[in-house]
C-alpha cells in the first residue's frame, strides 16, 4: 500500500515526513487555492520537503490542448517524478494519450464509476482516483465501486492502479484497502488518527507505571 497525504500545507507535509513512510503527496486546485500564496512556490516547498517521491498536480484548463498546455507548464516548473492529474471528461480522456505519448505520468481524477475508470486505464494513464466519500455521499457505494475497479484491473491485465481519495474517516481507509486498490491519499487528520488509538496510550502508560514502581523514575533499561 502506498500512503500519499492529499493537501498543500507545507507545516503539515513536513510534519508527517518526519514520522510517516509516504510515498508523496497529492494536491488539486482546490486544495492548493486554501494555501493563499503562488501556486509555484507551494510545488516547490513541497517538491524541497519529499525529494523524489511522487507529487500529484492537477491541469486547470478544460480544453485538450490547454490541458496539454498546463501539463508542459507543471513539467517545465516542477519537474521531477511528477504525476499529472487529468479530470475524466471528453477532453481529459481526448488529452491522456497524447501526454503519455510526452513520456509524462497521468493520474486520471475525479473518477465516479468503474467505466470511467476502465476508460481511463485504457488511455494508458499510471493511476486512477475514485472519489470515495463523494461516491457515498450520492448513496453509490464507494467501497464496492473502488472493488469493481481493481477487478477489472486484474480481469484485463491493465497496469493501471487505484489511487483512492476522498476520505472522512479511518474505517473508509481499512475498507478500500481490503478492496485492493494499490494507493489512498488522505487528509493529514486522518493519517494520524490511522496511527492512534487510546488503547495503545492506556498499554503504553501501564507499561511505565509497573516498571516505575520496580526500577524507579529515572532508570533506564541500559543502565540496569
């Protein structure tokens, strides 16, 4: 499973870096828009905090050729091991084999349904991002949709992988990735939550009150 950390907040980028194994970060315009600063210098902290790991930016235009156009841009500015994301329209779909023919990574978005994400795959992109929540909130079964996608993967041979999104709580995480898709990208939140439970606090505080009532509160078990 890869872990990717879906907002633009440098603070917080560099906070998980320190004690999580990601494997880069995931941004959309509006996610970036939150920031409030030029959009280039966000890429570029962030590109400074993750090195080499993978950095997911989404085009803005909505025509092929300005999707194309903006793609050019982030790979020129940017650079590195970038990821495009490109939204599931007709145009999106009309643009994704024409960057790939580039030599550029395609993330496909704002995916819905197993058919666009077929569809996608098909146009030879690297991943795929099924929108979970957004799915459960229009009562389509997120999960199941995420199931069906990486089925279909598998059934066709297709190289593509799932890169799901759209997260409000830790169950979803466990969900999709019992549904075998490859990536998630979550909120920052959630990724700590995903890393905590009052139960290991409760273990962990009983632990040290039964040694610091044998070996007193300063001992440490090298100086024994």
């Amino acid at each position: 499973m890869l872990y990717l950390l879906d907002t633009a907040n440098v603070k917080e980028i560099a906070r998980a870096n320190e004690v999580f194994p990601l494997a880069g970060v995931t941004t959309n315009p509006t996610i970036i828009s939150q920031e409030k600063r030029d959009f280039f210098a966000i890429l570029k902290d962030i590109r400074a905090i993750i090195g080499d790991r993978m950095l997911h930016t989404q085009v803005v235009g909505e025509s092929c050729e300005k999707i194309i156009r903006d793609a050019e841009t982030l790979m020129e500015k940017v650079g590195g091991n970038l990821y495009i994301k490109v939204p599931v329209t007709i145009e999106g779909y009309k643009a994704m084999p024409l960057l790939k023919k580039r030599g550029m990574k395609i993330t496909a978005t704002a995916i819905y349904t197993p058919a666009q994400a077929l569809l996608a795959a098909n146009c030879g992109v690297d991943f795929t991002a099924p929108y979970l929540n957004r799915i459960d909130n229009i009562s389509g079964m997120g999960v199941t949709v995420v199931h069906m996608i990486t089925d279909l993967f598998r059934i066709h041979n297709l190289p593509t992988r799932v890169l799901a999104a759209s997260f409000k709580n830790v169950q979803q995480v466990n969900d999709v990735s019992l549904a075998g898709c490859q990536a998630i990208t979550i909120a920052p939140d959630i990724l700590w939550h995903m890393a905590e439970h009052p139960l290991t606090d409760m273990s962990i505080e009983q632990f040290d009150r039964d040694w610091r009532s044998v070996y007193g509160a300063d001992k440490c078990v090298y100086n024994l």
